[in-house]
C-alpha cells in the first residue's frame, strides 16, 4: 500500500499561445485603420470648417427638422397600424372579393418605390384640384407634409398589414379550439388569447417597419417638407458645405439605434416568460 | 454583329419596339413613341432602372459575400470592422448615402488629385454614384442575409471538406457555396425587390429613370396624375416579372433537395 508523501510542487502557467499573424488578422487590422483613417478625416473636415455663424444659423433648424421627421413617423405608423387592422382582417377572411382587394393593395403598395407613391399623390392628385375644391379636401393634398404624412401612412399600412396577418396566422390552431372548447365567445377568445401571442411574434418585424420608415422618410424632402433630410438639403444648397450631410447622418444613425436598442430592451422584457 | 443584336433588341423592346406597347396603344396619345410622344424617354428611363439595378447587383453581392465572411470569421478585428459596416449602413436612409456617397466621391477624387497638382472641377457620372450607393445599401442588407445563411450550415460540412483532403476554399466553393445559396435566395429575393425600389431615388441626382423620365413628361404636359400613375405600373411589372423569374431561379435552385 502506497500513500503520498509529497505534493506535486506548483508548476508555472503554460506559456500563452502566441497570436500568429494569419491573413485575416491582417485583413482586419487593414479595414480598421481604413475606418479610423476615415473618422479622423472626417473629424478633421469637421473641426477645420467648424463655423459658430453657421451652427447658430442652422442648428435649432435642424431640431425642428428632426422633430418634423419624428412626429411625420410617429403619426405615420399610428395611423398605418389602425389602418392595417382591416386590411389584414380582410386579407384573412374568405371572402374572395374582400381578399382580393386587400391582396392588391398589399402587392401595390409593396412593390411600387416609396418616392413614387408620394409624387403620384402630391403632385397627381394636384391636378385634380377643381374636383378636390368641391369635395373640400383641397386643403389636405395641397399641403405637402399631409400629403406626405398621407402617402406614409398607405404604405406603411401595407407593410404592417402583412405583419400582423402573417403574426395571427402564426398562432397555431390548437389555441382557437382550445378557446372554443373553453366556451369563450370568437371576440373574447382573439383578444385575450390569439392577440397576445401574435403581437410577440409581430414585435420585432414592426419595430424593423417603424425602423424602414425612419429612413424611408427623408423622401418627404423632394417635396419641400423641411424635415431632417430637407433642412440638410436647404442648409447645403445655402453653404455648400459637406459637413451639412455629416450631421444629418449622425442624426440618422442616432435615432435609429436608438430605436433598435428601445427595441431589443423591449423584446427581451415581453418575452421574458418563454425564456428557459 | 452587334448590328444584329441592336436590331434584335430594338425589335422585342416591349414598349417602344414595332411589338411594343406604347407603340401599339399609345399612338397618337401623350406616351406615343418619337418626337410628340413621352413613350421612347420613358422606355430610356426603363433601360437605366434596370440596367442600373442589374449593375449594382454583383458588386452588391460581392461586397456583401466578403462582409459576411469578415463578420463570421475567427478574427476579432475583421468582425468588428464589418458590424461597423454594417450598423453604418443599415442606419442611414438610402437618399441620404446616395447625396454623401455622390457629393463625397467628388470632394474625395478632387482631394487626391490636387495633391498630385491637379486643380479642376470633377463631375462624378451619376450613374456611378448611383452604383456606389446603392451597392454600399444593398451589400450591407445582404451581408445579414448571407450570414444567417452561413450560420445554418453545419460544421460538419466543413469537417467533411477538410476531411476529403479539399483546399479551404475548394472547399468553400464546392461545399459550402451550393448550400450557401439555396438557403440565402428567398432572402436575396427580397433585397433584389428592395433595390429595384431603391433605384428610384437616383432619379435626385438627375439620373434619367423611370421616375425622373416620367417627372419630366409630368411637368410638361401638365398630366401629372397619368405619367406618376405609369411609373407606379412600370415598377409594379418589373417586381412582377422578377418575382416571377426568381421563382424559375429558387426551383432551380432547389432542383436536387429532397421532394416533399
């Protein structure tokens, strides 16, 4: 019978692997100092055409940009979402004529660009102005951030029909049945039970359409509605200055993941009871 | 012989062309073709939609191929440097990469040449810009679609590459790449009808499209609701046609899976 008498003395660490140069590593370390290369210059171009008369003349225009931009989206994706309701009810229902019309609508709206839909509302329907005068719409279509807000809120309606009926449609069956044999009305048993578990589904798709949105709306500039894109546009037509872009896309870029990270805090805390 | 393929063309141009339809309805009317007509300047702005779409869509891809490549690989650095990428471009409205790309192009070529002594005045073709733009938007959308692509391709497929003796990036092209894109098409399918969108925007920088053509035509004749209406349709049958040729693309495909 053996017992030990002594412990095994400590030994050193093993020696670190030694990182070896691979193509890859090279390869980043060549796109990083592109893209610092890039932030200095244009930190650089920033700094060296910095004017006080400038950014006292065209800040608070640009806030008010940023804020036009905001409201049009916010109202935009409001209006879309109720909007969207019966056309997605519609899409669902088998009624043939119903689902065509809705399906449609949906595929045109969906595949026509943006810009588009906008000029064929702003300035088409500007030529039906005698008609529009009779009927008392002629103030809505001669204002472009209504008609922008309007062309916004067809389309984004479009996109969010499609979310939410692609979201009920993914509830699986056993549910409704299960509601029915529990004896809850049809009306009750969508709302407490269907819905809930839709709007998870539809959750992250909608904050991508409202993300789609933030960016699709700088159109709404070509039509002369001052929101971010049109303040950056009037304050480059008026200094030529470069930097005029730069702020608008830190502008952008904050907004947008800001929005992204609202989001995922948002995902992460409705969905909290299905984690494991 | 390219005499041939231009007669070719003109003959099945399908609005403008002895078949085609502005030249079979449209006589005599506003989208007629030849000097009274709008119809030949709105089939031009046609051929620069698509040709600026189908264009843009390699470079699109490639730099998207690489991009997911960088943001998968081992390296932290190269990750990184794509989701700076990434985040950059997924961020910005597409409008407003098309004025930084085509009024930064310029400001960056007129720096570099006056450092070797040249001063002038550089116009960028905007055609060019257009492509940049629209190929920095769509490769930075679809480096996320290929990298979802590539995250769901085991690693055993790799293992077996390796193991059958195949050079990495025989193994890539022979392996990986044939799985790579039967995963990734409905994803690419969606960016395609994306960019056909997108390309309307170039039409701000003074690009002759469909929608530009067709702005034009609208502000002369004072018919702005008919031509806006036509542009509408014309992008509606583009989608509609490559919706429909993406379909014959995915069975193809899809030609070797397993019937179900």
């Amino acid at each position: 019978m053996t017992a030990v008498n002594e412990l095994i003395p400590p030994r050193p660490a093993p020696v670190a692997a030694r990182r070896t140069i691979t193509g890859a590593r090279i390869a980043g370390i060549a796109v990083l100092a592109l893209w610092v290369l890039l932030a200095i210059a244009l930190a650089a171009m920033v700094i060296n055409g910095w004017d006080q008369d400038k950014f006292l003349r065209y800040g608070p225009r640009y806030l008010s940009g940023l804020w036009v931009t905001i409201s049009l989206v916010g109202l935009a994706v409001v209006f879309g979402a109720l909007l969207s309701v019966p056309i997605a009810f519609a899409r669902m229902s088998s009624n043939r004529i119903l689902n065509g019309i809705a399906y449609a609508y949906v595929y045109l709206f969906r595949s026509t660009p943006l810009l588009a839909q906008l000029f064929l509302i702003y300035y088409g329907l500007g030529s039906f102005r005698p008609q529009l005068e009779a009927v008392g719409l002629w103030w809505f279509f001669r204002d472009a951030w209504y008609c922008g807000l309007f062309s916004f809120v067809l389309n984004t309606a479009a996109y969010q029909a499609e979310i939410l009926r692609g979201a009920i449609e993914s509830v699986p069956r056993g549910q409704h049945e299960g509601a029915a044999a529990l004896g809850l009305p049809k009306y009750v048993a969508f709302r407490k039970i269907i819905l809930p578990q839709a709007l998870i589904v539809a959750l992250r798709p909608y904050g991508n359409e409202i993300v789609l949105m933030m960016k699709g709306s700088a159109v709404v500039a070509i039509v002369t509605v001052y929101d971010l894109m049109g303040e950056t546009r009037y304050a480059f037509s008026r200094t030529f200055d470069y930097q005029t872009y730069l702020w608008a896309a830190i502008f952008y870029l904050a907004i947008v993941e800001t929005l992204r990270h609202v989001w995922a805090f948002l995902e992460a805390r409705l969905t909290r009871h299905l984690k494991r | 012989m390219s005499g041939f393929f231009s007669a070719l063309f003109t003959a099945l141009d399908p609005l403008c062309g002895p078949v085609g339809l502005f030249t079979l309805i449209g006589s005599g009317t506003l989208v007629s073709c030849g000097e009274t007509g709008w119809g030949d300047e709105i089939a031009f702005g046609v051929k620069v939609t698509i040709s600026l779409a189908l264009a843009t869509l390699p470079v699109g891809l490639v730099i998207g191929f690489l991009i997911a490549l960088a943001a998968q690989s081992e390296e932290k650095l190269l990750r990184l440097a794509a989701g700076i990428y990434t985040t950059i471009f997924r961020g910005l409205p597409e409008l407003l990469t098309l004025f930084i790309v085509y009024y930064g192009l310029q400001i960056l070529i007129q720096s570099v040449l006056a450092w070797f002594g040249y001063e002038g005045r550089i116009e960028i073709n905007a055609f060019l810009a257009g492509m940049a733009a629209l190929a920095v938007v769509f490769s930075s959308y679809s480096s996320e679609v290929l990298l979802s692509a590539f995250r769901a391709i085991p690693r055993g497929q790799y293992e077996a590459g390796d193991s059958l003796g195949l050079h990495r990036w025989r193994t890539m092209r022979l392996v990986i790449l044939p799985q790579l894109i039967r995963i990734a098409l409905p994803g690419l399918t969606n960016l395609w009808l994306i960019l056909l969108k997108d390309t309307s925007y170039v039409s701000v920088i003074g690009l002759a499209d469909i929608l530009r053509q067709t702005g034009i035509a609208a502000r002369v004749s004072k018919e702005a609701f008919f031509f806006y209406g036509i542009a509408c349709l014309l992008y509606l049958v583009l989608a509609m046609i490559s919706s429909f040729g993406l379909g014959f693309v995915e069975r193809w495909a899809r030609r070797s899976e397993v019937r179900r």
